[in-house]
C-alpha cells in the first residue's frame, strides 16, 4: 500500500472534518431545531385556529343573548296568547333587524304552527322570504327545536342551517315569562345570514387568509372537524380545512384557513451552508459560534415562550435572534398574542356594554352588585340600588317614533351617568326603557339629594314628550332600596331581592304620580316579604 502524503492526508482529514461537522449540522438542525420549531409553529396554529373558534362562538354567543332575551319576556309570553298587533309593531320593525344585524324572526306556538315570521336582509334593506320552516317540505326541520327542560329552565339551541337565501346562523329559545315561570308556550328563533362580514372578521382576528365555499351532499367525504370544535391535536401544514355543519351535523359549507406561518423550515439553508464553509477555515471559532448564535437563542425563546405559559401572561417576547427562523417565530407569536389580547379586550368590552346607549349593561351591573355585596359582607360598606323607568315612554314611541326613542333613551342614559361618576358608582341599561344605578358607600340624606338632582336634570334637559300626562318633557320615576351596614350583618344578601325592592319602591313612586323617588330599606323589605 502506497503511503499518503501529508497534503492527501490534510485533504482527507480535511474531508472528513468537513462531513462530520455537515453531518453534525444536518443532524442537528433535523433532530434539535427542527422538532423546536415545529412545535413552536404547530402552537401558532393552534392559537391561529383557537382564535378562529373563538369568533365563531361569539357570534354563537351574540345571537344567543339577543334570543334569550326576546323569548324570556313576558310582552313575547302574551303575544302568543293574544298575537297582538302592537307587540309586532314595537318590536319588529325594520330597524329591530338592522340593530340587531338580524335577517329573520319567527315565533312557534305550542304546537310549531308559525304566530309570526319575518325576513328581512339587514345588510341590502330588502324583504327575505324563507321556507325552511315549512315542516310539510322539510319535516326535518322540526329537530331544529330543543326539548323542553322544566317549568324553571329554559330550552335553547343554535348551530347553523341551510336556507334558500345561504348558510344562516340560528338561535331559537323557549318562550318563557320573564321570571323564567310559566306554561308552554312556543319558541322564538332568529337568524342570521353567513355573510362575507363574518369572514372578514375571522380573517381580522386570526390575521390569516380564509376561504369558504359551498359543499354538496355528494361532496361530504372527508372526516373533518367542526369550526366549533375545540382544538385539540394540529398538524403543521400550509393550511386547514373545517367543516361548518348545520343542526343535523351536515356540512353545508368548508372552511380554509392559510397559516401565517404553517411550512416547515428547509432542512439545510443559507446560514447553515455558511456556518460548515467557515467551519472548514476556522473549525474552533465555529464551534463557539453554534453555542452563542444557536443553541443559547433557541433556549431563551423557549425559556420566554415558557415564562408566559406559566405565568399566564400575555406580554410579548424578543424579536431579535440573529436567526431567520426564530426571529420569524417570535414576530409571528408576538403578533398573535397582541391579536388575542385585542380580541379578548374586543370581548369583554362588547360582553358587558349596551349596544345602543354605549353604557353598561345588565350583565355588568349583576357583575357589579355581586362586588358591591361582598364588599358588604367583608366589610360592612352599604350600597344602594336604583331602578329608573321613563314615565309614558310607549307613548312618545307611538308619536315620535322608534329612532326619536332610541335617540331618547340615548340622550336619558348620558344625563343619567353623569350622576354616577365615581369609582364603584354604576349606571347601566336594564331593558327597554328602564335604567338601573348603584351608588356605594351613600348615606340617606346625600341619597335623596342625589335622588333630587336626577329628577331636576330631566326639566333641565326638557325633551319635549308631547302626550305625557305628567309634564311637557320626558320624566324619569325612581325606585331605590337602601342596603345600610347596620343590616344584620349574618343576613345573606339576594341580588334578586334587592332590585325587587327597588323595583317595588319604582312602582310606588309610579303609583303616586311620576316623576319623583320612593325609597326603601332593604331590612324592612325583607321583614315585610319574608316569603321572597
């Protein structure tokens, strides 16, 4: 065997160094960075898709609300008794569809014959005519309808179903008096047009491209996921298909969703092919390059990544790795976490303010007289509550019309929170016409004052109300009840109660001629009513 040279031996320790250290970099990146990167992508996308489940429940969630509160009512109670015309007519018009970005009611009797149905696009502002609900054509249909729970709970349901006018969100409820008591009466349902509107949102919210096409029965092969569903298991990929089903579990539409970020990075790329020709010139200073510019990045991107799992937190990480990829990561993480805090604050902000007064809503004084009465638990601080009706307002909707109503009751909620300007103070819309306030920590004589100034503010606001009986400009009557620490401090405190007793104090103050304030302690209402 012929002896090697010491330059062949160079060349080939050359070449094997040089395999190795490829080998080591191709090994690495496959094994190491990659896995970590494919995990870190696989949870863009399922936070891309979680965000994506999360507009389709709320606008679950929306049309839900508004059927709830239209079918547990006792005025919807009535109707379906005496199918009055006026109830149609205060509620229904085709303002109630553009406000309530709805394009069709319909009201069931007891045995699903139709008391009342309407369609109306409230995009185009044109007449909609729908057949789904001819059980005769469809007798499917009437599965669309939930069993019936007890005289204490309400029935609901919502999904999706087919129409001749597209793909429709539904809501449907039980009709039930307000209280939630009564005999069976019907369902109301509402719906709500899948439109571009919807898509336009999800791809706001999940800042990817979406796609949705219609499917044919004879289309409906693949086993795919619901876009309600919860996410579970994702697969790295350019994009994800879903299916919208309807209320019979059919898919009537699919869903594609392109991932911002959903390819798999390239086994061997530039930096890398740099990284092994330096190595082959200066094989100690790229050692030390891989622990300082690789390995230690990759780490503090996990470890940050990590920190905000465990914390719960949602404040954003580094951007500036030094590495294609991670940088491309952390930028892509970062904005899906800003989007989901937007989201979120989009949420509970819409979750708790009234849609046309812009000022809270029922929810949020529950949320707030809850507060108020631990703080009255824990620490003896008394509150009170006060219910606020417009005297004859049916009256000024009759003459002045529905939108000078709204503009109305806009203008009363404005001229109301100017009286509760302070911390734990509330104000908020209860329903209709009627307001409902919280002041904390008020004694009796600053209340009546404070009662005093809220009937002065209407005659200085003076909006003419031309049939009122009680004065020539919208007055407001006041009922509140009085929570005093000095209440027995054992005694449990019921919401329920309270603003019963505020409701209570409303009607006499009613009852004695509007436009003023009755009040009463919350002790001597619950004496006084101990079968509550």
């Amino acid at each position: 065997m012929k002896a090697l040279t010491f330059n062949q031996i160079q060349i080939r320790i050359f070449i094997l160094i040089f395999v190795l250290f490829t080998c080591a970099v191709i090994s690495y990146r496959a094994f190491v960075e990659r896995p970590k990167l494919e995990l870190r992508i696989s949870e863009l996308v399922r936070k891309e898709l979680q965000v994506l489940n999360q507009v389709a429940l709320t606008y679950m969630s929306s049309i839900e609300s508004i059927n709830y509160d239209y079918a547990v009512w006792d005025r919807t109670y009535s109707f379906v008794e005496n199918r009055s015309n006026d109830y149609i007519e205060e509620n229904f018009v085709e303002d109630t569809f553009v406000s309530l970005q709805l394009d069709g009611i319909f009201i069931f009797a007891e045995d699903l014959t139709l008391a009342f149905s309407r369609g109306f696009d409230h995009r185009n502002h044109k007449a909609l005519a729908f057949d789904v609900f001819d059980f005769k054509r469809f007798p499917e249909h009437t599965k669309i309808f939930p069993s019936r729970l007890g005289s204490s709970k309400v029935a609901k349901a919502s999904g999706m179903i087919n129409t001749k006018h597209g793909p429709a969100l539904f809501s449907v409820t039980e009709i039930k008096k307000t209280d939630r008591t009564g005999d069976e009466r019907g369902f109301v349902l509402f719906l709500q047009l899948f439109s571009e509107e919807v898509v336009d949102d999800i791809e706001k919210f999940t800042m990817t491209e979406v796609t949705v096409s219609p499917v044919s029965q004879t289309q409906a092969v693949k086993n795919l996921a619901n876009w309600t569903d919860e996410v579970e298991e994702v697969e790295i990929s350019p994009n994800t298909q879903l299916y919208i089903r309807d209320f019979l579990e059919r898919p009537i539409l699919l869903l594609v969703m392109e991932h911002s970020n959903g390819e798999f990075p390239p086994l061997l790329d530039k930096q890398s092919t740099l990284f092994i020709s330096i190595f082959t010139i200066l094989i100690f200073i790229v050692y030390s390059m891989i622990s300082n510019i690789i390995i230690q990045p990759m780490k503090q991107l996990a470890s940050q990544i990590k920190n905000i799992e465990d914390t719960h937190s949602d404040k954003l990480i580094d951007e500036n790795f030094h590495i294609d990829e991670l940088d491309s990561v952390s930028r892509h993480f970062n904005k899906l976490m800003s989007t989901i805090s937007q989201q979120n604050a989009m949420l509970s902000q819409q979750a708790l303010t009234d849609a046309l007064t812009h000022i809270a809503n029922r929810r949020s004084f529950e949320l707030a007289l809850e507060r108020q009465s631990q703080l009255f638990i824990r620490q003896g601080l008394s509150f009170t509550v006060i219910i606020a009706d417009i005297d004859h307002f049916k009256k000024y909707n009759d003459e002045l019309g529905h939108l000078a109503g709204d503009e109305a009751l806009i203008k009363v909620a404005q001229t109301l929170s100017q009286h509760f300007k302070r911390t734990n103070d509330l104000c908020a819309r209860y329903g209709g016409e009627e307001f409902i306030m919280l002041y904390s920590d008020i004694s009796v004589d600053d209340l009546r004052l404070k009662l005093d100034e809220i009937v002065s503010s209407f005659a200085k606001l003076n909006i003419s109300h031309p049939n009122s009986p009680t004065a020539s400009y919208i007055t407001v009557s006041l009922g509140a009840c009085i929570v005093e620490a000095s209440d027995s401090p054992e005694q449990i405190l019921r919401p329920k109660s309270i603003t019963l007793a505020a409701d209570n104090a409303l009607y006499e103050a009613k009852k004695s001629g509007r436009n003023q304030w009755k009040y009463i302690s919350y002790q001597d209402f619950v004496r006084d009513n101990a079968d509550l």
